[in-house]
C-alpha cells in the first residue's frame, strides 16, 4: 500500500479522490496508511464532491512585478481540511467562509488540487 504514490497517480490522471474509512465512514486527507485515532487500515478511494468553504487565508505579498497569492486552509464538505490556494479572483479578495471548489490544474512542478469559488450554477 502506497498511498502517497496512489494520489499522485490520481492527480496525473486528473482526478481528486481522498480516502474513506470503511470501519467508521471517515474522510481522511493527507493519504494515509491507516485511519488516525481507530488505526484502521480499512481504507478505499473514493471522489469526493470537491466542494468546501475556506477555514483561513493569508496573503502573501511578493517583490513586484510578482502577484500576490493566497495560501488557504479550506475545510471540504466531507470533513478533512487541506491547505491549496484559491485561483480565479485577486488574492485579497479571498475572504473566510468563501464557498469554493476543487480543481485539478498542472504547473510545472505536475499536477495539483487548487480551488476557485464555487457558484450557484455550478452542480
């Protein structure tokens, strides 16, 4: 079991899935080997709805011409928090309690789960 190795390939392909418990019905993220607490090792893939609402934010300001960027801890509907970056608007507009979703874009390091702010038209 490589569970590390596991989400990079979902990523290569596209894909965001995170871990689900089978012994207690948890989402688990950053992948594991076991569930934290139970040590239950009764883990499946699973994709979750990629919705969110951002838990904290911090604007990080670099020398120009660079743009500023935002480093957020966004806590997903199904219960884990990840810490990614929300694209889509300017950085200082990123506020607390913004509802966002997930997304898996390429940069030039690979592949990467980022967020823009989810709307109402959205599924």
């Amino acid at each position: 079991m490589h569970p590390d190795h596991d989400y990079s390939q979902f990523l290569d392909e596209g894909r965001f899935m995170i871990q689900r418990c089978l012994d207690s019905g948890r989402h688990l993220f950053y992948p594991r080997v076991a569930e934290p607490g139970s040590g239950s090792t009764r883990l499946e893939w699973v994709e979750p709805s990629g919705l969110g609402v951002v838990y904290s934010v911090t604007v990080i300001h670099v020398k120009p011409p660079a743009a500023p960027y935002n480093v957020v801890l966004v806590d997903l509907d199904e219960g884990p928090r990840m810490m990614s970056r929300v694209d889509g608007i300017p950085a200082q507009d990123v506020r607390i309690g913004l509802r966002v979703r997930a997304q898996v874009i390429r940069e030039a390091d690979g592949p990467l789960v980022v967020f823009e702010p989810a709307t109402e038209a959205q599924p």
